[in-house]
C-alpha cells in the first residue's frame, strides 16, 4: 500500500517531472500547479492532474502559499513535496501546510528557520565546533561598516543575504569604493528573491573549491552522509558543472568532512534530505559555508554513484519511515558529472536567452541521464529561471565520465534559443578541467566563450575546424550503395550577410537606434531595479548605468564610452525589452 495516496508537487519544469517519476514508482498520484505562463509546459501534462494557481509571475503563483495550499485542499493530496527554490526553504509555508493536515516532504520548520538565517546557522555551527568562515554572525547595518570588516579581514570580503542562496545576494568586493554599490545589491536581492534584506559579512576566500556534502536524517534518529559533490564550475556564483567524487578529496578528507555534515544536520534536529556546503581552501582547510534544507539540484549525481534515489527517501522519511541504508553500506562507485543546460548566451556574458525551443533531441545510450521539462515549441520565460535540463553521466572513472559527458553533448540537440552546450564542450575539453583543477579565471574569460562558440550548431567534439571565414552549416541525409551518411555542408556566406546582421542588430531597439554607437541599450528583456544615473552626468567608459534584473539574476548594464548622459529614458521598476534604448552618451 502506497504511504501517501496524493501528493502536491509545489514547483515547476525539470524538478516536478523529477519527483513525479518517483511518486509513480511508489505508487502515488502526482498533482502539477501551474501558472498562466505555463499552461503548456511539459510537468502540466506529466501529472496526473493539474491546477492553475495564478498568473505568470512568481508572486502571483509559485509563491503564493494561499493559492497552493488551495490547489492541495481540491485536488485532495496528502502531502507537499516543494522540489527547489520558491517556496522549498520556507518555515511559514512548511509550517502551514502542517497547520492544514498535509505532511511536509522536508525538514521541520524549526530547522529551516535555524539554517535559512545564514546569520544564524554560522553562530550555531560555532558554537557546535564546525569550522566557519571568518566573518561576523550578525547583521551589518551600512556601507561604512562593512568597509570597516574589510580593512579588520583583508579585502577582498563577501557581502551575502544572510537568506540568501543559489548566488543570489552575494557580492564580492575588493575595493572599498565598490562597497556602497554592492551592500544596496545584496540588501535588494536578499528582499526581492527572500523577503529579507538583512546581510553579513565575511572574508573572501580566493580560488576556493566548492565541496558540499549530501546528508540524509530520519525521525528515528538516524543522520548519514552519501559523500560528497565539487560544485567549483561556477558563474556568478551560480553552479554550472558539478561532479562526485571530488578530485580534491581523498578517503581521509571524505571522512572528515562527513563526519562534520552530520554534526551540522545534528545540531538544528534535522530531518529529510539536506546539504551541507562547503569551501575547501588550497591549504586543504574546510570551511562551513551553509545548509540547503531541500534537495540540490545536483542531487543526480550522488545518486549515480550511490544507487539511491533521494527523493524516495525524502517521502519515505516524512511517512515516519527509517532510512534505507546505514552509514556503513554507503558506497561510491565510480563518477559522475552534471552539466547544467541553460538558456544563455555564454558570448554576451551568460545573458540570459529566453525564447522557443524549436528543435528539442535529447542524447541517451550508457551511462546518460536527462533530467528536463522542455519539448520542441516549450518556452523559455524571462519570467522564471534558464535552466533547460540538466545532463547526468556515470563512468567507470572520471576520465570515463568527462569523455561520455562529451559524447553526450555531441548528441543533445536545442535549437532557437542560444544554450550552454557549446560552453560546456569547451570547458571539459579544457587542460583545467581534464587535469582536475578549479579553472580559476576560465569560466568567464573570453578565450573560453570564443571556444565555445566554435562548439556552437552541434558541431562535434573533435570535429573539423573551420576556418576564419563566415559559413553556414546545413545537414543531408544521404545514401551511397545502401548505406545512410549524413553529410554536413559548409557554405560560404555572401558578402551581403554580415551587412544585413548588423542592420538587424541596430533595428531591435526601434526607433532610437540610429543614435548607433552613442545608445546605450539593454542586453536583454527584464526590468530595472536601479538607475545609477542623471540626466546630463558625465560618466567613464565601464561606468554603470543601470541594473537589469532578468530571469531571476541582476545585470549591470555599463557605459561602452565616455561621455554625457543625455536621453534617459528609464526608471526603476519599469519594464525593458531587447536592444531598448536606455540612454545616449554625447560628446562635447
């Protein structure tokens, strides 16, 4: 007999189909929520039953408790089950869904509560003897005083929500002239993504690995750890590779910072699948950093080299049930890697691309594993975030596993929105990455995005290079005495095509656009949170102008020149769309 009749999944995408496929395993009905934008999206028809809950904005749905626990109360579930992000690290939505009989598929409340303040999670960790990073475990209140803890630390320091997560509210300065602009970022953040502005600080650490370590705790006190995940492969401190084990940590340094994950899940009474992370400095100190009281989205990759599958004892564990495995029958074998497939431009910075997947084919074969919830016509919202799916492979070893993961891009086929595939075949065909170490300074250089772009249109690992010249690729089926090849087609561009690229280019911002070099325009359709400037200011060429929020991450638009402001023609909170003019710099 199945342990919940009914369960909500509160989420959306990738996620909701993920945990959809485990509650069909157990035998569970699965009931989708969804919003006017995602009406067609692919969790909607993959449930058994769907309920609206509001309009496309997060506020207005995903984050709107009222109107999932009333989605919960008509579609009859037994339980919640919040997947990540919205509404996943909530102590007053977990507490209410309690309050209205349905179980919770995660941590106690009082546990959210106790990690969720990163203020307050670092003063309880000090005080059970896990090593933090040094820093205050407090509020800090003004710009001057975080200059202050810069110059008492040693710059370069960290300003982060204290509930923040995912990247989101965190600020690296190293310079105290930059402070006053990343303490208002990191407040605006905290209140927009987390309803909280409160920030702390703490001290920087340089070219650190990223180690995290899975932990899983039942009721009938029972803590363990499953290893541990190298999330290094970052940009702006949001994830973008992952992997287990990490090239940096041995059977010692393993069992080490397991034993101090399940210290830290000890002290807050934790219960439900959870994640300690971590910074493990080039001296080989491990820091605390934070805990994730919900699953990661890497979760993928624990479980290829476990065998287990997270969210089933996730549900199990709220059905009162014990763990199914002992520390002792924990096993590593072999590595896996995640590649996390967004919908970016890597060439324009990671700006995001949303748009329609015209084209969708996903690779399979050994050892391959996709997590999605997209299909061929699925749209990429600006309104929620770029993650398209993520690629899991398993290998024998890590070499095994990097050269699979390569095969496996080669097949991944995406067409009409920019993706990270190229990126990604770039980066893992790097000497950094296939040597193991932290690619400091790589992921956002501009050698890596011109190699990415090589990559771009599906062309394979490997392949034949092409040359300077502009081409087209074009793909034929053809048969030669029987047997089926597919031939690729180089052709030269005419001359007129890059002429008529850059016509379009200088349109997308209307009418304004003929101010050509002298407009400022935004990369990309958000809205903005901050003005920078006034009318008539002078400003120095990498000045910021304005602050673009779009797809959930704060983008900084800059002066490409010197000059003077002179048309500014946007405010905060106002909608901006592609290539919109946001000002005009004059010369005298």
């Amino acid at each position: 007999m199945a342990v919940f009749s009914k369960v909500l999944v509160a989420n959306r995408g990738e996620i909701a189909i993920r945990v959809f496929r485990t509650l069909r395993e157990l035998g569970i009905g699965t009931v989708a929520v969804y919003s006017d934008a995602d009406r067609n999206s692919a969790h909607v028809t993959f449930a058994d039953e769907a309920h609206l809950i509001g309009a496309g904005l997060p506020a207005e749905s995903y984050l709107n408790q009222e109107r999932v626990l009333d989605a919960a109360r008509r579609a009859g579930a037994q339980a919640v089950h919040p997947g990540y992000g919205f509404l996943a690290e909530n102590a007053d939505f977990a507490r209410a869904c309690g309050e209205q009989g349905l179980v919770w598929i995660g941590p106690p409340p009082e546990a959210i509560e106790a990690m969720g303040s990163k203020i307050e999670a670092r003063d309880r960790m000090r005080a059970a003897g896990v090593p933090i990073i040094p820093g205050v475990t407090r509020p800090v209140e003004s710009a001057e005083e975080v200059r202050g803890l810069g110059d008492e630390l040693g710059w370069p320091i960290a300003i982060k929500a204290s509930a923040g997560g995912g990247g989101k509210g965190l600020k690296v300065v190293r310079d105290p002239a930059d402070v006053e602009r990343a303490f208002e970022s990191a407040r605006r953040e905290g209140e927009a993504y987390f309803s909280d502005p409160a920030v702390y600080v703490e001290r920087y650490l340089e070219d650190p690995r990223h180690v995290e370590v899975q932990v899983l705790a039942d009721a009938h006190g029972n803590v363990i750890h499953l290893g541990e995940r190298d999330c290094t492969i970052q940009r702006r401190h949001q994830k973008l590779v992952e992997e287990t084990p990490s090239p940096a940590v041995d059977n010692a340094l393993r069992e080490q910072i397991g034993a101090i994950a399940v210290e830290a899940a000890r002290a807050v009474g934790y219960l439900s699948a959870g994640t300690i992370e971590g910074l493990l400095s080039r001296e080989g100190e491990y820091f605390f950093l934070e805990m994730n009281t919900r699953i990661q989205v890497e979760h993928t990759v624990t479980e290829m080299v476990t065998g287990l599958d997270l969210v089933r004892e996730q549900v199990l564990i709220a059905a009162g049930q014990p763990l199914s495995v002992r520390q002792e029958d924990v096993h590593l074998h072999g590595h896996s890697i995640e590649c996390r497939i967004n919908a970016e431009d890597v060439s324009s910075g990671f700006l995001p691309t949303p748009g329609t997947i015209t084209r969708y084919r996903e690779p399979s074969g050994p050892g391959v594993r996709v997590d999605s919830g997209v299909m061929a016509g699925s749209q990429i919202s600006p309104l929620y975030d770029p993650m398209i799916a993520k690629l899991v492979v398993h290998g024998v070893d890590r070499e095994h596993a990097r050269r699979r993961m390569l095969r496996a891009l080669d097949e991944f086929a995406i067409e009409g929105v920019k993706t990270l595939i190229g990126f990604h075949k770039a980066l893992l065909t790097h000497p950094c990455f296939v040597e193991g170490e932290t690619c400091h300074g790589l992921v956002e250089s501009e050698l890596l995005a011109a190699r990415a772009g090589e990559f771009e249109n599906g062309r394979p690992v490997g392949g034949p290079e092409v040359g300077a010249a502009v081409v087209r690729e074009a793909v034929r089926s053809v048969e030669v005495d029987g047997r089926r090849f597919e031939v690729r087609v180089l052709r030269p561009e005419p001359a007129f095509a890059e002429l008529g690229r850059r016509r379009r280019e200088r349109s997308r911002g209307g009418g304004k656009a003929g101010a050509g070099r002298d407009a400022v325009v935004s990369p990309m359709q958000g809205t903005v949170l901050a003005v920078e400037v006034a009318e008539g200011d002078d400003v120095e060429a990498g000045q910021v102008i304005c602050i673009v929020e779009a797809m959930k991450m704060e983008n900084e638009v800059h002066a490409h020149r010197s000059g003077t402001v002179a048309e500014l023609s946007v405010a905060a909170g106002q909608p901006v769309k592609t290539g919109q003019v946001i000002c005009v710099l004059t010369t005298q």
